[in-house]
C-alpha cells in the first residue's frame, strides 16, 4: 500500500525524485518514527530519499508552512537543511488522495488527507545531539560551547524564515503560535478530562482531577515506566503542571498585553531530536551540520493575534538542554551560554519584560515536555489497546526540573544573568554586526540577492564576522 501511495503522490513524470516506488528493486525501510509520523528510507539503486507520513488521527495543518522555510533555510541561509523534493503540481508536500485505483478504498481510509514529505536522506549518517547532557562529547566544556551554539542558531532560523511570512500562499494558516490552546488540548486528549477542569479554578475541579485520575491508573501496564509515571499521578504531578502552567498563560498574556513583542513572527523548536552537530574537541567548538524535522515552526500574524516572541523558542532550548535528564537538576553555566549565543545574534538588547518572558517561557517548556511525554501513554490510560511501540520517558523528571528551577529562582536573579552578558563591550560589537544584518534584511538590495541566488554568501560574511570576535575573545 506505501509503494502506491508514495507513487500516487510522486510519479516520477511529476516528480523530482529519482526513485521509483513501484520498482521491485526499490527497497522501502522502515526507521525510528516519532509521535506524529511514520518515517522509512527508500532507496533505488545508488539514490536514497527519506520519506515520512503524518500517522492517521494527526493533523499538522503548520506542515506546509514548514517546507517552505526548509526550502528558504536551504537556498537563502547558512542554516544545513535537506533538500524538500516537489511532487505532483509542484508541491512540496503531498497530500493522500482519496482513492488510488490500486488500493482498496477501505484501506486507503487510514491515510486520506494525511500529509508526505519527501527529502533527502542523511549520507554517511547524521550527527545527532544526544538527550542526555551527560553523553555530549567535552564534558561540561563541550556542554557550555555547543548551548552558546544553539542560541545562535535560535536567532539564525528566524531571521533565515522571517521573509517567508511575507509570501505565504493565500491557504496556509497556523493558529496558537503561543502554545497554550495546544497545550490545553493536548491534556484533554492524553487524560480524557473535560476543558473547564484543566483550569482548577475551584478546589472542586481539583478533586475531580484527582479522583478521574485515581480510575485511569489501574489501566496502566506493569511495565517500569508506566508504574513510575503512575506513582508521579497518585502524587499530583498533573496537578502541579495544569496549576503552573494556567499560571503561566494568565502572566505572560499580561506581560504581552503592558509589552507587546517585537515583530519577529518565526518561532521554531532547536532540541536534540531536530539538530545535527559535530564536535572539534581540540577547539572546543561545535558546528551545526544538519536541521531537520521543522513540523514545529509556526508563525504568528494579526490573524491569529499573536506575534510569537522569540524569547519563546529561547526558553524551550534552555528547557531541554538547562536540566540533568537524570536527576532534573538545573544547570545556570548552560542556561547562561545559551542566552550569550542567543543575545550575539540579537541586533538589541533584552527588555526587563522580554526576561519576564523567557523565564516564564522556560517553565513551558519543561511543561511541554512533559505532557507529550505523557501523550506517549495516552491510549494506555484510557484503556485502550495500542500497538504501536515507542520509548517511553517517566514525564515525572519534569515535575523535579521545575522545582529545580524554582530553587535556583530563590537565590538568583535572571535579569542580573541576562544584564551580566549584554553589557560587555564584545557584546556591543556583536549587536552592531546584527543590527546591520537586520538594516539590510529590510532594503531593497536583500530581495536582489534573494532573487539572483547570492544571500547565502552574504550572510557567510556574518557568519564569519560573529566567528571573529568570538576568537578574538577565546584567545585572550
């Protein structure tokens, strides 16, 4: 059945793949698939494409969206993408049809309307982030250069996709770029509880939560870490997250409403799974080799009323990459190289309200995390048979990193961190070199570069600037 879909889809009279599907000796291999999608390799011959399927029930209606700035980071940028190969009608992504003459319509229901993308695949592998900070080559050295790394690349990504936005096909739309109808959703489905309760406004509403949840946990299998993520239940671990993270959506929509965010309208999620990088261990330096998997770039417009504040994306790196994977301990020198990177890409410096912001954002992302790992058990509490087997994470390390948290807020301050950094005079001379970049972003000379195939180099020459005050600063 894959065969005729990827086919249907990507003939190779349409397409510019040169694989054929339906060949006996193309091989279709299956690899590690996420939450949301089927991914396989397909190869014909010496040409290998990677292919993946959003999984029936999923709707990714940011997808489109997400290609074409993977096509705008490739073609216009520094950031490494893969290529997006076009199908039918010239599209970047493809869409199952509703009938394929080969395939018995009752089948093809499972995948009708469901999205394709096809790009190319890895060679010679990819250097992948691993999860744990433990595993990162370097040790505590190696950490430190590769989240002064991502931060930069945070800012990168969005100013590579910002001129996206201003060309989006008339049927393109994605809404909640803040994350919390999503979020809110995410628990109705995971928990099969009622919207109204997921707020607690009243202690009635708690003791409904704890009394659902007390009925799921006997569906929970006997398996180590259903059992840990039960105990983290009978412990009021998704009542802390839902107090927490309604506390969340009430301060920043305040903070947003005193100090609406700049206009950068990209956000995008930079965490292992969506990162590839390579380490020179005798510099001590890292270099991005690979971005992938960017189904989580959303972006924010008057429709959808909300500007996305960068400092989002900040505080969801700094979620993933700030806490021990193990312990859920926080580590503030990883916290602090991250911001840094993040703030020599920036042409300005950061408001007390954006800090406001980026302390908040980094609690929702923790909390985010923990409720698509507690998705990954979604169909077992409700008791519901699942065949589909994934790795599976306790979501409990997420309650202890935002207690972690919590403690290092009662003795630090944020803002004296973030002042610390953007004061220094090598900081000044990053910010002049950003503030030019964006100068030229906004002038007429960036869409002829655009058009005649010449901004990437322009922004090597960025790169390359930023690379040499860092230097200059490493070798003193």
């Amino acid at each position: 059945m894959l065969r005729q879909i990827f086919a249907s889809c990507y003939a190779l009279k349409d397409a510019d793949v040169n694989v054929d599907f339906l060949s006996p000796e193309t091989t279709i291999k299956p690899i590690d698939s996420g939450r949301l999608s089927f991914a396989f390799i397909a190869q014909h011959n010496e040409h290998q494409v990677f292919l993946k399927i959003i999984k029936p029930g999923f709707v990714r209606s940011n997808i489109p969206f997400s290609v074409l700035c993977t096509e705008a980071c490739r073609l216009h940028s520094t950031i490494p993408t893969f290529k997006t190969y076009r199908g039918i009608n010239g599209q970047l992504y493809q869409v199952v049809p509703d009938k394929i003459s080969t395939v018995p319509s009752a089948v093809l229901s499972l995948f009708s309307g469901q999205i394709i993308i096809i790009t190319e695949a890895a060679k010679h592998g990819i250097d992948c982030l691993p999860e744990s900070l433990t595993e990162i080559p370097g040790g505590r050295n190696g950490q430190i250069a590769l989240m002064q790394t991502l931060g930069e690349y945070i800012v990168k990504v969005s100013d590579a996709m910002h001129t996206v936005v201003q060309n989006l096909p008339a049927d393109i739309d994605t809404a909640d770029p803040a994350g919390f109808i999503i979020g809110r959703r995410v628990v109705q489905d995971v928990f099969s509880i009622d919207e109204p309760i997921t707020y607690l406004r009243t202690n009635r509403d708690r003791h409904d939560l704890r009394v659902h949840i007390e009925k799921m946990l006997s569906n929970l299998a006997q398996s180590d870490e259903a059992q840990a993520f039960g105990r983290g239940l009978e412990q009021g671990h998704l009542e802390i997250i839902l107090a927490r993270f309604n506390q969340l959506e009430q301060r920043i929509e305040e903070n947003l409403a005193k100090s609406p965010a700049q206009n950068v309208p990209i956000h995008n999620e930079v965490k292992p799974a969506n990162v590839g990088a390579v380490y020179n261990a005798a510099e001590n330096r890292w270099r991005i080799t690979q971005s992938f998997d960017f189904d989580n770039i959303a972006f924010g417009n008057a429709k959808n009323g909300d500007h996305t504040p960068l400092e989002k994306d900040l505080g969801r790196t700094l979620s993933f990459f700030s806490f021990d994977a193990n312990t859920g301990e926080f580590y503030p020198d990883n916290a602090r190289a991250t911001i840094q990177g993040y703030l020599q890409r920036l042409p300005r410096k950061l408001t007390k309200d954006e800090i406001d912001r980026l302390k908040d954002y980094l609690q929702l992302g923790v909390i985010t995390s923990y409720l698509w790992r507690s998705s990954y058990f979604a169909d077992e509490l409700c008791g519901k048979e699942n065949n589909i087997q994934l790795a599976r994470l306790d979501p409990g390390i997420h309650v202890l990193q935002l207690k972690a948290f919590d403690e290092w807020l009662a003795t630090n301050d944020l803002h004296k961190l973030v002042a610390m950094i953007q004061e220094s005079s090598t900081m000044d001379q990053h910010r002049k070199i950003s503030a030019k970049a964006l100068h030229f972003r906004n002038s007429r000379q960036y869409n002829i570069k655009r058009d005649n195939g010449t901004l990437k180099s322009y922004y090597e020459d960025i790169d390359a600037a930023h690379e040499r005050i860092t230097e200059a600063v490493d070798s003193e």
